[in-house]
C-alpha cells in the first residue's frame, strides 16, 4: 500500500510550492522544498549509490516526461526500469518523495505531433502507467496526473480514471499536467476551477507566478523551474556569484522563488472566483475520443458534451 505524504495547504490560499532544480545536489543543500525530475537521480545511479545526495527538505519527484518525449518520441526508460529507480532514490535518498508522478504522457500539440499519437492515447497510456506502478511498485507515492489540452479532454480523463477504478475526488493528490506554457491563461483558470469544483484535489505541474496569481488559492500544491530558463535567456548573474550563469544556482533560485510567492501578500484575485456557474447535468462528458479502439472503456457519445452545460465567466 502506498503512503501518499501531501503537506496541508495552509490556513492561506497560498498553496504548497516546491522548487523545480536540474541539480539533484540541492536536495542537500536548499531550505525549501523541491521538486527533482527522475532522470537527475539517474545520474547519479550510474555512479553508484554512494554518490546519491541525502535529502534534508521535502521534495517530490516529477518524470520529466515533456523533456523526453520531446527528445525521444516516446519514453526510452521502461516502466520496470523508472518504477524501480524511484524505489532505490526513496531508500538512498533517506527518506520518500511527498508524491511520485508516473510516465506520464503530455498532451502539448508539439508532443502529440511527436509521438504520433493522440491525445486520447497519451490519457490511455497515463492512466497505464498509474495502474501498473501501483501494481508493480505499491511502496512508492504515485499519484494520478491528468492530462489533456482542453477542458472536455481534462474531463474525459477524469472519468477514464473512473472506470479504470481511480476516484480522483478520493485522491490525496491529482497531478494537472499539459499546462506549464499557458499556466497564465484564462483557459487554465477555466479548467482548475472546474475541476477543484468537482473536488479534485490539484497539484499544477509548472505553474508559476501569473498563474498562482490567477488561480493560485484553487491549487493544493504546484512547482516550477522557470527560474533556471530566466536566468539562461536574460544572461542573470549574481554579485558575488563565480559561474557565467546562474542558471543553476540555489541562491538565485531562492529570490525568484521568494518574488513568486509574494504574489500572495496581494489582494485576493477577483478572477475566477466568482461568476462560475456549474450544472454537469445528467449526460456524460461528450467523447472526442480519436478512432483507435480504446484500451478502457470508454463512456458512450451524448448529443451535448459538457461544455455546452456550462455557463463560464472568467476574465481574459
């Protein structure tokens, strides 16, 4: 049985946030929480175990899935392989991840033209992962990640979790993935109310300062590592900093990640909430299901997806 650790989103609408790092090194260094991609544990792996930092905050580990399925194709790494590496970090890191995401499969237009797959083949193959590493790998804290591009895809996949026998409204934490380059937009304020309204509890991979501030206090817990790509495109490096960049520096790192937070010492947003009005009706999400043959079962066309049961009024 898997032991899901999920901190408790303060009193505040401010949302757990964990710090995105390349570096797997940081863990024994940063006061903050983190969040690490698998494949920078790997590295160090290849070295033995010996060589393994030794975590002294709280962290997570993420799949690093956009990155290499955009090099790829596909994930390369087995899910033998990626279940048990996550198993060897929680022993020789010290202590478990607050969760584990699976090999989970974006649903990007880039991504998809790079697979050569659709987007309800990334939602089939998503929830796979899911179930076989809390088959295969029960001790690890997997969580359940949606994925989609809009809003009917997102609620597609939350009843394909359903029927795969995942109620994602009794999850401690469910993963909303495809989001981090438009996390700022209004559409993804749309789908994180709806599904918070639905009482999903949400962890918004990459979302950061623009969007926190929009939809933020409707998240549990989310991360970014847009620092590292900040520093890289505006040349940033600190006085008193000896490497060209601080692409990779904790220091730097931890200023952004105190200027991002600080969006909660602002007035509550107006934006998203109020104004939303639900009625999911009767009638099952409308499928858009592509035409392979599924791997799940899948609920049956309706004449009026759920789009068209909604009343939306969001700010742009």
């Amino acid at each position: 049985m898997n032991t899901l650790c999920v901190p408790e989103t303060p009193a505040s609408r401010r949302p757990y946030f964990y710090l995105g790092t390349h570096r797997a090194r940081h863990l024994e260094q940063s006061p903050v929480p983190l969040f690490v991609p698998v494949q920078a544990l790997l590295r160090y792996q290849r070295h033995g175990h010996q060589h393994m930092p030794k975590a002294r905050v709280n962290y997570a580990l993420d799949s690093g899935g956009y990155s290499h399925i955009a090099k790829y194709g596909e994930w390369t790494i087995s899910p033998e392989e990626y279940g048990g590496a996550v198993y060897r970090f929680m022993e020789y890191v010290g202590y478990p991840p607050d969760f584990a995401a699976p090999q989970d499969f974006m649903c990007e237009p880039e991504i998809i033209r790079k697979t050569g797959l659709t987007v309800h083949l990334h939602q089939e193959l998503t929830v796979d992962s899911v179930l076989y590493l809390r088959h295969e790998f029960p001790h690890a804290p997997w969580i359940p990640v949606l994925q989609g591009y809009r809003l009917d895809d997102y609620l597609l996949h939350v009843e394909m979790y359903r029927q795969a026998g995942i109620n994602l409204t009794a999850e401690p934490l469910v993963g909303l993935g495809s989001v981090c380059r438009r996390q700022s937009t209004a559409e993804i304020g749309a789908i994180v109310t709806v599904l918070h309204a639905m009482g999903i509890r949400l962890h918004g991979f990459g979302v950061k300062k623009q969007g926190l501030a929009r939809y933020g206090h409707l998240l549990a817990s989310s991360d970014s590592l847009a620092w590292s790509y900040t520093a890289r495109r505006e040349k940033i490096r600190l006085d008193g900093c000896d490497h060209r960049l601080c692409n990779n520096c904790l220091r730097y790192a931890l200023q952004w990640r105190a200027d991002t937070l600080a969006v909660f010492d602002q007035p509550a947003p107006q934006t998203f909430q109020q104004g939303l009005a639900l009625d999911f009706g009767t009638g099952s999400t409308s499928d858009r299901a592509e035409q392979r043959q599924p791997r799940l079962p899948m609920p049956k066309p309706h004449d009026r997806g759920i789009l068209d049961q909604m009343t939306l009024t969001f700010t742009a």
